[in-house]
C-alpha cells in the first residue's frame, strides 16, 4: 500500500537530491529509454505574441475566459524529441497569438536527469507553471494532492468532458485532479525487416524464432543481434515475459504476485537471450557509448535489428533508421508478440500528463494553456501525435477528420491498446528503481548480466528494491 506522504516525499527528496550531488544526472544508457522515449538537446524560448489570432475557439470551454488586457507570464516545461519539441513551441506561438496579453516561456529538454531537476523545481517551490508529467509523478510528487493545482477547479476554461472519466480518476491525488491524461501507451516489438532480409531470417514471433534469429545473425556477424535491451527494457521484457508464462500482474494492491522461484525463471530466460546471441550483453551495450539506443551507431546502421518499446516514441528509431548516412532508408516495422506462453503479457499505462503547479500566480490562464493543447482544434492540429495518441475525443476527432498523425504510431497503440491487458503500478516508474546508474533495475541487472550475481541473487535483490520502494 502507499507510504504516508511525509515518509515518501522525504524519501523522494533524499534521493534527488543524492543524485545531484553525486552528479548522477540520470543519463540514460545505451538500450535505455525514457518513460515514453523522448531524448534530444534541451532548449529555452521566450515569446511574445504574434500577429495573427490563428485561433479556433476551445473544445467544450470558453473561448475568451483569461484573454482580457492583464499582462500574463507562464513557463512550460516537458521533455522529448526534436520533433515534440519543434511542434510543442509552434503550438505555444499560436496559443501566444490567440491571447496576445499572455506571454509563454518554455524550457524543455531530454529524459536524461530531467526526472531529479523537475523533482528538485516541485518540492521548491520553482515548478514552471504548466508541466509536463510522468504518470507516476502524481504519486511521488503531488503532496497528496498540494504540488499540483485542482484541474477541476478550472473546468470553465479546461474541458474535462473530453477525456474517458476512467483516466481521469488515475490522475488524482487525494480526491484532486493533479493532471489531465495526454496520452495511453505500451511497449511493442519493433524489427528492422531491412536487417532481417539482409540476414536471411524470419522475424520472432514465437521461444523458436527468436533463437533461430539468434543463431542466424551469430552466423551473418558477430556484432550484429535481432533485438537490443538496454537496463530498463530488461525490466519490462521480464515483466511481459513473466505475465505471458504466469498470467498475473507484476504488482498488485501494493504486492509482488511472483514468487522468488518465478522469477528466477525469467532472469534465467534474460540470461539465455545473452548466450543464445538474442541480445547483446550489457557491456556491449553500454561500450557502444551511446546516450539512448536510437542514437546507437549500431542501431543507425543496422546491426541492431529490433527493440522493445513504447508506441509514442517508435518513430524516432525508424527516422534514425532510415536517416542513417551508412545505410539510409531501411525498414522499420511493427512486430508480433512474442508467444512465451498461454497469456497476453505486457502493460498500458498513462504515457505523460498536463499539470499545473500549486504555486502558479495564473493557474487559470495556465489550464487555458492545457486546453489549447489538447482540446483546441489548432492546438490539436499542431501537436499531431507528439505526444502519442490523444485521450481527448476532441483531438480523436480532428485527427481522424483531417487524417493527421503519424501512421506508425497510430497502427502501434491501437495493437498494444487491443493486447496488453495488464495494469502497471504506480511504483513501476519510481526513481528509485528506474535511475540511471543507481535505481534498483540498474543495478540488478547490470550486476546480473556481468556475471556478478547469479539468477537466485539478483532475483533475491530484485524482490527486496521493489519492496522498499512500495513500502513494505
């Protein structure tokens, strides 16, 4: 069950700060990945307004509520990619030129170290004024519903209606909206079908042929693998891998559901991907020096053919892919599910939410900004599927009417959406388990695939991190 707030928020800081002062800025691995995959420079921008009023009326709000003459200042910070980025800041601009009084400067940047600076800025006191939050940020650093402003206290200019009233009760703390749901997502299987064909060999879908695929691509050349798994990845294919044996959640009502014996299995299956070729090991993977997988050279160029990952943030593997300068244009598609037993495995979860901070001076023209984005037709319109597919049915609707979106994207989360069945805990995500070099995934597995523990250990010390992050 979930510790006291007091006891969690003092833990939370302790360990953000622990990070920032042993200048662990969280930098993800070779294979890592972020919570929904953005990774790219981080940035800052101030604006102004702009000439024309681009400006269609909010979805289900009042359209000029906030747009009278009092001069406003907001900050927006998230994380992503370059193309979130670049769409985020053009919304922005037309949010800017329909409330010319309103002025927005953004910050904005990759994964790596953002959770502790973010974690630091709320606890503070210093949060920009509308935030984009992990899902599991509502626990860890809501106060119990005190960090983050009430949405439904603003619902004259944020329409609440258009988003499922089941994803709405997720994002409370307390019994107080701490955040509107951007998006729903789970993890896939992606191949590099141009690797694959160049290889000679079918594209797992089942135990057989994903070892086939090993030995085949042992056969074709030594540095190239079927599929790549960073620390992070290692946790979710051991999760998917166990639900699809066992057919039970990872966690539930704040406990494990596997036994030591369980999941010793699925270590020791993790283990015999690493000797059978399936995946390279950890040392392999962090040698290659890279920041994230997507810019692996190895990747880039096809050496590593598949991953497991998050359907809002596949795109930029395939654009890395097929930009590559050694081996541009090669395939990227969407693979099956790997049968490892008689269950669909694998989870859906709450990819990022919209909040507004408690400590915001104009919470109201902030939760404007939140409409614009997911509500708004430009706003909508703008900001496509950055963020992955919209839970607005507002944004649903202009989508589909105007046949916006990127293709991939859409095609992934309506087959994970159709598949993955499974709840995620709250704690999953907790940075305490998820840092990089020193969460609790990171060093189990790093130690496992070193041959530092065996499968009987770094279970042993699996079980009892997650025990201490969900109190117990």
């Amino acid at each position: 069950m979930r510790k006291s707030i007091k006891k969690a928020m003092s833990l939370t800081l302790a360990t953000v700060m622990a990070l920032s002062l042993a200048a662990c800025s969280g930098g993800s691995s070779s294979g890592g990945s972020s919570s929904d995959g953005g990774s790219s420079n981080s940035g800052t921008s101030s604006g102004g307004g702009a000439s024309s009023d681009g400006g269609s009326s909010n979805s289900g709000a009042s359209s000029d509520s906030g747009s009278g003459d009092e001069k406003v200042e907001l900050k927006f910070s998230w994380w992503g990619g370059d193309s979130r980025h670049e769409a985020t800041e053009k919304a922005v601009a037309a949010f800017m030129a329909k409330y010319p009084n309103i002025t927005v400067t953004t910050e904005y940047g990759a994964w790596s170290g953002w959770e502790e600076k973010q974690a630091l800025n709320i606890m503070g006191g210093n949060a920009a004024d509308v935030m984009q939050v992990n899902w599991n940020w509502i626990e860890s650093y809501s106060g119990n519903g005190t960090n983050f402003a009430n949405l439904e206290d603003y619902s004259d200019v944020l329409d609440l209606t258009q988003f499922p009233s089941e994803s709405l009760e997720l994002c409370k703390a307390d019994g107080k909206l701490m955040a509107v749901p951007v998006a729903l997502t789970g993890r896939l299987f992606y191949w590099n079908k141009t690797t694959y064909d160049e290889v000679g060999v079918e594209m797992p879908t089942d135990e057989a042929s994903l070892f086939a695929a090993g030995e085949a691509f042992k056969a074709f050349d030594e540095d190239y693998y079927p599929l790549a798994l960073g620390e992070y990845d290692r946790m979710i294919f051991l999760v998917y891998y166990l639900e699809s044996v066992y057919g039970k959640p990872w966690v539930q009502d704040g406990q494990i559901q596997y036994t030591t014996e369980e999941i010793v299995s699925g270590l020791e299956f993790i283990k015999k991907m690493e000797d059978g070729h399936v995946i390279p090991t950890l040392a392999v993977l962090n040698g290659d020096m890279a920041d994230s997988l997507d810019k692996n050279a190895k990747w880039i160029d096809g050496k590593y053919a598949g991953i497991l990952e998050w359907d809002s943030s596949a795109s930029k593997f395939e654009q890395a892919i097929v930009e590559s300068t050694n081996k541009p244009n090669q395939e990227f598609v969407i693979g099956e599910f790997i049968k490892f037993g008689d269950y669909d495995g694998g989870f859906t979860k709450i990819s990022m939410g919209l909040a507004v901070a408690a400590t915001s001076k104009h919470p109201k023209e902030a939760a404007m900004l939140v409409n614009f984005l997911l509500n708004d037709p430009e706003g909508i319109e703008i900001c496509s599927t950055e963020r992955g597919i919209p839970c607005s049915a507002a944004a649903l609707k202009v989508l589909d009417e105007k046949g916006l979106g990127n293709a991939l994207v859409k095609e992934a989360n309506a087959k994970v959406m159709g598949f993955s069945k499974f709840p995620l805990d709250t704690k999953f995500e907790h940075n305490d388990l998820k840092a990089n070099p020193d969460g609790v995934y990171y060093k189990v597995f790093g130690k496992f695939s070193a041959g530092e523990t065996d499968a009987a250990k770094a279970a042993e010390d699996l079980i009892k991190g997650v025990n201490e992050c969900l109190g117990n």
